[in-house]
C-alpha cells in the first residue's frame, strides 16, 4: 500500500507544536511494509481538509488522518470525511457510554458538544479510545482505506499500535501479504556496513533492504511480499542469512529492541546481577535500565558519583589512584566497578567514566571515555572509547557501549 498521513490541526502550521504523529506513523507504517510517501498538515478548516483528501486520493491507496475528532467546533475531521464518502455519522454506544462514565466519575457537568466526540462513520471499524475520549476509526471505499486517529500523541500512538496495525494487517493480508523484519547492528557505522553489502542493495527486488542510521545504530529493514505469510517469511530468512555472513558480528537483536534489552535479558538468562557506578553519564544506565518491568530481579542498586570527592568518600575508590591516574582514566574506571560490584554484593559491577564535554578534562579531549567491569571472581575488564565532541549522544552512546560490550562477554 501507498500511504499518506494528513495531519489535521491549526496550532501545527502556526508552529505551537511539532508533527510527532507523522514520525511515529511512518516508523510503524515502514515496519508494515506500507510505503509512505507523502506526509500534508492542513489547518482547522473544512474546504482545505476536504482539497488535501482529495489530492491524496490521486496518489494514495491509504489515507491516515490525525487530529480533529474533539468536541469543539473546529474538530471538523469526521464531519469533512463524512461528507466526502457520503456517510452518515452514528453514534457509538460503547464511546458514549466511556465518555458518560468519565464525567461521572469526575463529577463534572457533560455539556452537548461531548456527545459529539462518540460520533463515528457509519460502517467503519472503531478503535476504542483507552487513553482518551474520541474513537478512532477505519474504513474503506472505492478501493482505498482511510484511518482517523486522535491528535494528542498520548491517544493515537497506543490506539494505532492496539488496533490500527491489526487492522492494516488484515486489509494487506485480504490482497498480497507484506511481512517485514528489522536487524538491528551496534559497533558498525551506516558507511562502513552500506560497503559490506552494497552488493545485495544494488541487485535487491524482493525481499528490499532499507538502511536506516540512529545514535551509533543501524538498521537493516527487509521487506518481503508473496502470496502468502510462510513465503515472504521464507524470503526473508534467506535475505537475513546473506546479511548476517556479512555483517552478523554486529547485530545485537531485532524489530523494536533494544541494547539494554537485550542485556537485561541477557543478565536474567545467565541469573546474575549488576550494579554501576556512573560518573560522566549522571545516572543514565540507571535510569534505563530501571524502566524495564521486573529489573529489581538483576539489579540491585548503584551511585552517582560525579565529583572526585563522593568518589572517593562515597564510593571507596582510593586517593592515591586519582591522584596518580586521574578519574579520567582505566585505573579509576576498574576501582569503581569493583567497589561498587562489592558495596551491592552484585555478579557484575560496572562505572561509566569520562569527558562528556563541552571541555576537556584532564588533558584528556571530550568523548574519551573509559568503562569498567569487575566481576564476582575477581577478574576485571575495561574498554577505552574515543567518541565525539557532543555531550548528549557521549552519555548515550556511553551507555549503549556498555550493554553491547556485557552482551557479547555473556554470550
């Protein structure tokens, strides 16, 4: 299918707020194996609605619509659509009833125009709004499909992942199924892994293969279609065995994981635990890797220990060892991943020390970095990083380093 996303909304021409919805859609859509390729922001009003669904229409065999599905008057989506198709709006009763339900429980009084919001094209597949009011809904005529999502990204990113996704597959699966797979690589860079198999992107038909680069990854998207799901899985396979002799020494996982992920999984696989110490990166493995649901099981505490002095009051690292090597340096790195592996009483202990940047520290240039690990047995491991001049992706990357490398040591 050949997509176009329509987002509807005045506050996005004036610059109020940014087009998230077009990003979010196009990276699901993509791993749908939908093409998209156009995206039109148009503002409140019903004749240049109705002037951008129709140009669509002649490029588009998917139309998705975000935004103006609320109660107020210059929420015109439904009704602009409605007209276009020729279909009635009815109100749907379990929407109605959520949106009752709501004011009562809060004690508010429900003027008309909320009723408003239940309303939904008659016909179409509705999508219960779970973290919100207005429904989304789909529907298809005269050979293509149009989907109407809510504006606020809080409702329509769950929405499409709960039920739009479902819906595309069934309406691609009705015609000639699309399945698509995502490598993920870390430790490579879009160049240098493009030059690995540059051969297999020139000659490619189907399966396709789309390279995409993020904050010190890259992606691999293999796309198959066939006559049915076994058979561009099949398709797939092959592809991704041709990929993985090339490369394979650098994919970590697939689809929508994860570095720390997959080494939070890694760590329950093997039942250890791990502790940090984090100096340049303030927190940040910490703060990821306590997002994950059920990390208590693997990880049992760590410090920030940003100054010298809590590095050495706070965390136990020896004066002598800062004096003499600096905290930028492998000697430091080790010292606090062994004393915080042994203040935890953890399997693992790793530090994250360094110049983040914007200046140099130590006489050491921003993006030297240094990771510790210590280990239950008394081994010790560091790896020395040299990464760029910018403090944010330097603490990302940081981070990132640190997970690949405990991937690769536990596998």
């Amino acid at each position: 299918m050949d997509a176009e996303i329509i987002a509807v909304g005045s506050e996005l021409l004036l610059g109020q707020i940014v087009n998230t919805n077009a990003r979010y859609l196009s990276e699901k859509l993509a791993l749908l194996g939908v093409n998209v390729f156009y995206h039109t922001v148009v503002g409140d009003n019903e004749s240049r609605l109705l002037q951008s669904i129709e140009v669509a229409e002649t490029r588009s065999d998917l139309i998705i619509i975000t935004g103006g599905l609320g109660p107020t008057k210059d929420d015109l989506t439904k009704e602009a659509i409605a007209t276009h198709l020729q279909l009635d709006l009815v109100a749907d009763r379990q929407a109605l009833e959520t949106i009752e339900a709501y004011f009562e429980s809060t004690g508010r009084e429900m003027t008309a125009n909320n009723k408003k919001q239940a309303l939904v094209l008659e016909g179409s597949t509705v999508f219960a709004n779970l973290n919100g009011m207005a429904p989304g809904m789909a529907v298809t005529k005269n050979a293509r499909t149009y989907i109407l999502l809510p504006g606020p990204p809080s409702e329509m990113e769950p929405m499409f992942s709960q039920f739009g996704t479902q819906y595309l597959q069934k309406v691609q699966e009705a015609h000639n199924p699309i399945v698509s797979r995502v490598l993920r690589f870390f430790g490579i860079g879009e160049a240098e892994l493009e030059t690995k198999i540059i051969d297999l992107l020139e000659q490619q038909e189907n399966p396709t293969i789309a390279p995409l680069a993020a904050d010190g990854e890259v992606t691999l998207r293999i796309t198959a279609k066939a006559s049915h799901i076994e058979e561009a899985n099949r398709l797939i396979d092959a592809t991704e065995q041709q990929l993985r002799q090339r490369v394979g020494e650098f994919f970590y996982g697939y689809d929508n994981t994860s570095l720390l992920e997959e080494c939070y999984a890694k760590l329950q696989e093997k039942n250890l635990t791990i502790a940090a110490a984090e100096s340049l990166t303030g927190g940040l493995f910490q703060q990821e890797l306590t997002s994950l649901q059920g990390v208590s099981a693997i990880f049992k505490g760590g410090l920030v220990t940003y100054s010298n002095e809590a590095k050495e009051t706070v965390l136990g690292v020896k004066a002598s060892t800062i004096s003499t090597y600096g905290v930028v340096s492998q000697q430091c790195a080790i010292e606090m991943a062994s004393c915080v592996r042994e203040k935890f009483d953890t399997d693992i202990g790793v530090s994250f020390t360094g110049v983040a940047g914007p200046s140099d520290l130590e006489g050491k240039p921003v993006g030297t970095v240094f990771l510790g690990f210590a280990f239950r047995d008394g081994s010790t491991m560091v790896k020395a990083l040299h990464l760029g001049t910018k403090r944010t992706s330097n603490r990302i990357r940081s981070v990132k380093h640190a997970c690949h490398f405990l991937l690769k040591h536990l596998a």
